[in-house]
C-alpha cells in the first residue's frame, strides 16, 4: 500500500475505532507502535498481535514513526502528535487511514447517528456468507469475531463511518448505508441542518455504479431525497421502502420477521438480538445483500447466526431470576429503543442504570433526556461520564434526574459514581424477574458484571444460611 511507511504510530490506539484499523494493518504486515491512556481489551489484544502499545503520552512515543494516527478523542495539543508534526512525521486522522484502506477496495460504509455499529456487524456477516471474504473494520467488538476487525482476502471493505467530527467525508465508498440522521455531537456540529448537509455531501460520494442504502422510516432522511444524485436502495417498517418487514414477532433475544421486497415476500428471518431497531439494522444488511446479489437463503443463514456486538444488549448474566443486561446506548433516541426492546421482548420489570455521556450531550438535548426514560420502570442516575470534557457550570446530573422526574417518572434516584452504593441499592430493590439494564457510553458498562457477581455473592449466603 504505502511501502515507504512500515511503522505506523496510533495516538489513542485503544479506542474502537483506531484498534480496528491497528488490527488490520498489524495483518498486513506493518509494524504498529501506539500509546492510550490506559490498557484495556482492545490494547491487549493488539499487544498479543504484536503491537508495542504504550501507556500514556509521552515525546519518545512516536520514535521511528514513518506515520502517526490520532482519532477524534485525542486533545488537539496531544504532545505525540506535536512532537511528530515538528519532525516532519505525516500526521493524519484516524479516517484518513481507513480512506486508504478502503481505496484498495470495493468500500462499504455504514454511517448514521445510531444502529452503525450493529448494522456494520451485520453487513459483514451476510458478505462473509455470501463468499466476499471481506475486511471488517467496526466501532465494536463483534461478538462472532471475538474482535473489531478482521482482514479478508476478498475484494469489498465493511466499515463503520464516523459522522461524529465530519471525517466520514474523506471516505468514498461504493455502497453507502445511512441508518439514521438526529441532532447528535452538537459540540462538532452548528445545528441539525449541518448534519443533515455532510450526510447529504457522504452520499452523493458514491461512484454512478454504487448505491445508497437508506432508512426511509427516518424523517431527516425523507427530506435529503429529492437532493440525491446517486441509485437508492430504501428500507424500513414503515410502507413505501424498498424492502420492509411484516409478520414482527419479538419474544427475549429473538426478533422474527417477513422480509419484503417492492411487494415480494422473500421469506422469513430471525435475529438472535432484540428490538425493532435490530430489525431495521437487518434490512439494511439485507438490502446490501441484495444489491451484492448475494442469495437470500445465505442472508437468513447469516443473520441467524448473527450474536451481536458486545454493549449492544449484552446478557452479563442471571442471578436468582434477576436478568442483568448492559447496552451503550447514550442518546435519547438510543435509549427509547433500547427501552423499548426491554419491554416488547421481555415481561419483567425495568431497572435501568443510566450514566449520561458528556457535559455538552446533556446540555444540548436535556429536552429529549426528560422524555426518554418512561418504559423504564425504575431509573438510577448516575454522574455525566466527561469523556474528556471540561465541567459545563449548571449542567449536572442531579438536575437531569430531577427534570426527569418532573416529567412524570414515578421512581428516579441520583446515586451520583459512588459504585458501592449503587450496587447495595440495586441489590436491595430488585426482584426475581427483574431486568437491570446498565445504559450508557462510559464506563457504566463494567457494572453490569459487578452487580452479576454480588447478586451471585447474596444468593450464595442466602442458600448457606438456609442449610444451617
């Protein structure tokens, strides 16, 4: 690809979007070097591959780098990416290098607000199925992987597009799928218009023989219509797409459904994860699929064999009848759905542990965050999750309980990050046939493991008490 540059240095190697692209090239042959600051999985993982992984940023870091790698997370004054800019090293961002991975191939990209990261996972296992053997690059770790990236040997390149800062706009790929357009990383972006114009810009991106795969049930979608230029392929639950679903049965883990195309039954599919919003995710596989000329009876293999992403309604355990379920879900719009999944899936009562993400999601769409929460039937908030932000004055977690509550939510309690707390009221009030689901992007997602080892811990003392 780049013969010239054999070590290639990831500033911020550890988050999921940077260890993907680091495991791919690793694959390929390049000497990777990366720095984060701390060892989690992904760094791990990479480290067992063969990449030398530092923890923490310091100016020796990026010694014989021929290039360096930031992602979006990493502060503009990041001392590696200064250092290397003053010796002349290429620095790039993170979607400038998955730019030139996917020039080399046939690129597939997934963008939208939510559902990227699960549709990805989905394209890539219907083209595994279909014989494509492609390279994968995802913002999560597959469950069927057992990691965020694979290296195929085929022609096409699946990979999750980041609208979060605009660099999903250096991508050009063949097939571009829009899952969805919201108000979202309104830190980045001016207002919902801005939004809506780079995904109209990341569409008309597709070559006159690529198609773009779209959510016709999304309103911000219907209104970007009339301004494409390129052959679209809809789908959705709502009549008038391309190709939709009737016949939803949703029981548990399990979604089934009648795919249909322009009044076609092509037959039936079932999903080994929850929710109509998965069932959108499938369609959109579907339609690429499709499009790729890839057999239906391969597509239903590969969806039902689809086990998800990990923090997607995850199951961390069953204890005494208490189901314990995390999922990253961090808007509101996220979290409608995957509430809603909770509810139409599964009857038990609702205890949801929600960590807000960032001082200025909280602030922009404090509106939607009131509303979001009703099919919970008990919420703990607990303290914004900073992701590096600095505090924003007035925008707390304490006042966004108390606002939903307002709102009319009958049993909302602020536990502020005080874990010990939260696991000794969780454990107080629930019941067997609950489901306690931990929902948020930070580090909320460790706790579900926690509460499954203490409840296990308390149904073990109840049963030794018992025989006594």
């Amino acid at each position: 690809m780049f013969k010239k540059y054999q070590q290639i240095h990831f500033v911020g190697i550890g988050g999921a979007g940077m260890s993907g692209i680091a495991e791919v090239l690793l694959n390929m042959g390049y000497r990777i070097t990366g720095s984060d600051l701390k060892r989690g999985e992904a760094v791990e993982r990479l480290e067992r591959l063969g990449a030398k992984v530092f923890i923490g940023h310091e100016p020796s870091h990026v010694e014989g780098a021929h290039v360096v790698v930031y992602s979006s997370a990493v502060a503009k004054d990041n001392v590696e990416v200064q250092v290397a800019r003053q010796r002349q090293i290429p620095t790039i961002p993170r979607a400038e290098m998955l730019a030139e991975l996917m020039r080399l191939k046939y690129g597939i990209a997934v963008a939208g607000t939510h559902g990227k990261t699960t549709t990805t996972s989905m394209v890539a296992a219907v083209l595994a199925e279909g014989g494509f053997d492609p390279t994968v690059v995802v913002g999560g770790r597959v469950q069927g992987l057992g990691a965020n990236a694979r290296l195929g040997q085929g022609e096409y390149l699946v990979a999750e597009a980041d609208e979060s800062d605009g660099s999903f706009l250096k991508l050009t790929p063949t097939i571009a799928v829009v899952t969805t357009i919201d108000a979202e990383h309104l830190d980045y972006w001016r207002d919902l218009d801005a939004i809506s114009d780079a995904f109209l810009a990341f569409i008309n991106k597709v070559p006159f023989y690529g198609v773009a795969v779209l959510c016709l049930d999304q309103p911000h979608i219907q209104r970007l219509i009339p301004r494409m230029e390129k052959r679209l392929a809809t789908y959705g639950l709502e009549s008038g797409a391309d190709f939709t679903a009737r016949r939803l049965a949703l029981s548990g883990l399990t979604s089934r459904f009648e795919v249909v195309h322009r009044g076609r039954s092509l037959g039936e599919c079932v999903l080994q994860v929850p929710g109509r919003h998965n069932v959108l995710n499938a369609l959109a596989a579907i339609a690429v699929g499709m499009d790729l000329e890839i057999s239906f009876p391969s597509i239903q293999r590969a969806l039902a064999g689809f086990s998800g992403v990990q923090r997607r309604f995850q199951v961390k355990g069953e204890v005494g009848g208490v189901l314990v379920v995390d999922d990253y879900g961090h808007h509101p719009a996220e979290i409608r759905a995957t509430l809603a999944a909770a509810k139409a899936g599964f009857d038990r009562r609702v205890v949801t542990v929600f960590q807000p993400h960032r001082y200025t999601r909280t602030l922009h769409l404090r509106q939607d965050f009131l509303t979001a929460f009703y099919q919970t039937d008990v919420l703990v908030v607990m303290d914004i999750y900073p992701a590096g932000e600095p505090p924003i004055p007035g925008v707390h977690a304490r006042d966004l309980a108390e606002g939903i509550a307002s709102h009319g939510h009958r049993e909302v309690v602020y536990l502020d990050n005080d874990r010990q707390r939260i696991l000794d009221y969780l454990t107080e009030i629930t019941r067997p046939g609950d489901l306690v689901l931990t929902l948020g992007a930070g580090d909320v997602g460790t706790l579900g493991g926690e509460l499954v080892t203490r409840l296990g811990a308390e149904v073990g003392s109840t049963r030794r008490r018992s025989t006594c």
